[in-house]
C-alpha cells in the first residue's frame, strides 16, 4: 500500500508539471531557451509512471513472499504475481469495487491487506466464504458439517527462523475445486475452535497450518481488504526450477 501511495504520489507531480508547461510555462519560456530539468524529467516520466500505476492498479501487482506461512505451496523468497482484476475492478488506494466480477472460491490463494494493519499484505488460502461455519478438529477442517478430504503424503522438513529444523507431514488437502498441500506437524499445539463467517467477509488460513497467523488469531478479512488473487511465481534467486510455476 505505502509504494501505491507513493506511486500515485509521483504520478500526480509529474502530470501536474507537465499540464503547468502545457497550458502556461512554454508559453512565457524564451524563444529557444530550453526546458528546466524538473518540466524535462517530469515529461519523461509520466508517461512510464501512469502505464506502471494502471498495470499494478488493475492487471497484476508483483508481491514477495516473507515468511514460510504457507509452505509448501509457497516458498520465502517466491516473487508471485496477483491478478487484480479477478475479483472486480477496485478505486487505486481506496480500494472500493467499483466493478463487481468473481468473488473468491474456497481453495484460492489471495492478497490482501492485513485487517489489524491495513498498511501491510497478507496471503492465505480463502477456507470460508460468507455464511459459512468453519470448524478446526483435532487440526482438520470441517466446513458446514462435511469434513474436508484429506490424505497423507509423505514427511517433509524445513528450516524455520533461527535455524530450528522443523519435521512435519505433508498432506493432500481437497478444498473446493482445489487440492493444495498442507503441513501439519504433529507435536504441535492444537487450536480448536468454531465460527460462522459474517456476510461479506471470509475466513482464511496458511498451507503451513501449525506456523500461520491467520483467521483461528485475528478474525475474518473483510471484503474491502481484499488485493487480488495469486497466479503464479515469476521468479526465485534460489530456485530457478520454480518460475513460472502456477499457484494451486
């Protein structure tokens, strides 16, 4: 949100000099005298500001992924992209629907902004949409009474910060039109509960189930929070093996 901010920043100083040369500094500018450095460079980069402002704003926006909350779906140092338009055009900044689309499905992995602080993105997996009723079991969901579909697949190892080793299992998770992969590790606290997601907003959860701060801590993500929905990663310096991987 703070480099949107400062984009539409940018965008509105260049244009406001371009259009004070157009409709009042050229015509009191000396004849051959050149333009100042400020009415050049602002020239220069409007045009460039404005395309990248539009794509970002209503085709796809870059994001890094920060922390292992959804692994394995989602790897610490995976630059996505995220589909803006999927769910409705939204107002730069403001982020109101101006044009309604889709609304999110169960199974998708979505951006979007962090209801305790605004000023930072979030991504999880979308588990409840309006209406639903959520249970967490024993660390398997059930939503409005079916429990999901879900079988193991192996064990799986990572490295979580400060260096500790982490052996969890990986399982094959059935969510909606979606089957994703899941950790669980098994010496891990479990966090029981039950709620029914209020009209629009929805509850949402990491793949790395016992290591995410989601929906069981802090509540539903409103409709208005929502960025867009996560397609693909377009780059990793540490493995290149997956750019151009689609999101599941």
């Amino acid at each position: 949100m703070l480099f949107a901010l400062f984009m539409l920043a940018a965008l509105v100083l260049t244009g406001a000099v371009w259009l004070l040369d157009i409709f009042y500094l050229r015509k009191v500018r000396a004849e051959g005298k050149a333009e100042s450095w400020v009415v050049e460079y602002s020239k220069s980069f409007f045009p460039v500001i404005l395309a990248v402002f539009m794509i970002r704003s209503f085709l796809v926006e870059p994001f890094k992924i920060p922390s292992g909350s959804m692994m394995p779906t989602l790897l610490v140092g995976d630059f996505i992209l995220v589909n803006k338009h999927t769910y409705g055009l939204r107002v730069p900044i403001l982020n109101n629907t101006f044009f309604e689309m889709n609304h999110p499905q169960r199974g998708e992995v979505m951006v979007f902004r962090y209801p305790q602080d605004p000023s930072m993105d979030y991504i999880k997996r979308v588990v409840g949409l309006p209406g639903d009723r959520i249970e967490y079991r024993d660390k398997h969901l059930v939503i409005n009474g079916q429990p999901l579909e879900v079988g193991l697949d192996g064990d799986y190892e990572y490295v979580a910060p400060g260096l500790n080793r982490i052996a969890a299992k990986l399982y094959k998770e059935t969510l909606g039109a979606h089957k994703h992969d899941i950790l669980l590790v098994d010496d891990a606290p479990v966090i029981d509960g039950e709620v029914i997601v209020p009209p629009g907003h929805y509850f949402v959860m990491g793949d790395n189930r016992d290591n995410s701060n989601d929906s069981r801590f802090w509540g539903f993500v409103p409709e208005n929070n929502i960025v867009g929905k996560a397609f693909m990663i377009w780059w990793n310096f540490d493995n290149f093996g997956r750019i151009g991987d689609t999101i599941k």
